[in-house]
C-alpha cells in the first residue's frame, strides 16, 4: 500500500501541481516554496472523479489501488505522499485560513522555506479546509507547526510564533 501511494505522489503530483517547488513543469520565479495540500487535495479528487489516477500510475494492482481509494480520503493521500516522497524533514503547518496574521505568517513561512530548501519541505495545512488532517494530528491550536522526519513526529511547535524563535526551531533540524 505504502508503495502504491509513493508510486501515486511520484507519477501525480510533481506533474500536476505548478505551485510545488520540485515540480517538472517550469515555475514562475514567484512561485511559492511552500506545499498547499488544499491545492494537492483538489488534483487528487479532480482524477478520482475522472478515473485517471488509474491511467497515471505504471505499476499498480487495481485492488491495492481500490484498497488505498476506499481506504483514504484524497486529503489524506496527498499528506501522505508528501511525506513519503520527503527525504528531507518536513514541516506541516497547521493553519487558519481566516486567521487576521494569516498573510504575514505566510510570507514568514515562505521566506524560511526558501531559506531551508534543500534542507526542510514545508507543507501547507489548512485546518478549515483540512479538518480530518487537523483531527488525525490532534492539533488543537493554530498556527502548530509538526516536525515529521523519517515519518515519524519529531517535534510541534504551537501558537503565534516570532521570526527568531521559528529560526531557532529550524535550526535544530536542518543539516
């Protein structure tokens, strides 16, 4: 199962979503760092509806692949190919999109991810749209910032977060 969703997000995703900073399609120098799993999330749904996540993949067994879509909501197969497919650690970052320091957290985030690219992924989580994500993580403050490396949970940080104390966290995971 576990190959058949990296297997997904490999074929998928890259190829479709512009946004995404290891993308094959060429991106606009304006173009965010961060991962959007709203965004991720819709693609996932758009080739469910169509039936072409199928047609995608080069190596599957349509049972597995009826196991994983009976099994996962498309939110949750995008979270996960995220992480499966990070060699790096990866930052979720459990978010409000109505939250009135929403745009100012952003463009803080943004600049830290340019900062760790090659070192951290950060992937965007927003709690609204994402609720089971945000329920299956058990987050109950926004901003929280999950550490996973190696898929497994290192360290959360939650609450308004400074530029300096985001820094000093980061610094302790990147290379």
């Amino acid at each position: 199962m576990k190959k058949l969703l990296l297997l997904l997000m490999l074929t998928l995703l890259p190829s479709c979503a512009p946004w995404n900073a290891h993308s094959t399609i060429e991106a606009d120098s304006s173009a965010s760092p961060l991962i959007d799993l709203v965004d991720s999330t819709h693609i996932i749904r758009m080739l469910i509806s169509q039936n072409k996540i199928s047609g995608l993949l080069e190596e599957h067994d349509s049972e597995q692949l009826d196991l994983l879509l009976d099994n996962k909501s498309p939110a949750q197969m995008a979270f996960e190919a995220e992480v499966l497919s990070s060699i790096s650690p990866l930052v979720a970052v459990y978010y409000f999109q109505k939250h009135k320091d929403r745009d100012e957290c952003i463009e803080q985030l943004e600049a830290l991810a340019m900062q760790y690219e090659d070192q951290i992924k950060f992937v965007l989580v927003d709690v609204e749209r994402l609720f089971s994500l945000a329920q299956d993580a058990q987050i109950e403050e926004v901003p929280t910032l999950v550490l996973v490396k190696d898929r497994e949970i290192i360290d959360q940080l939650n609450g308004d977060l400074s530029s300096d104390a985001l820094k000093a966290w980061l610094s302790k995971y990147s290379a």
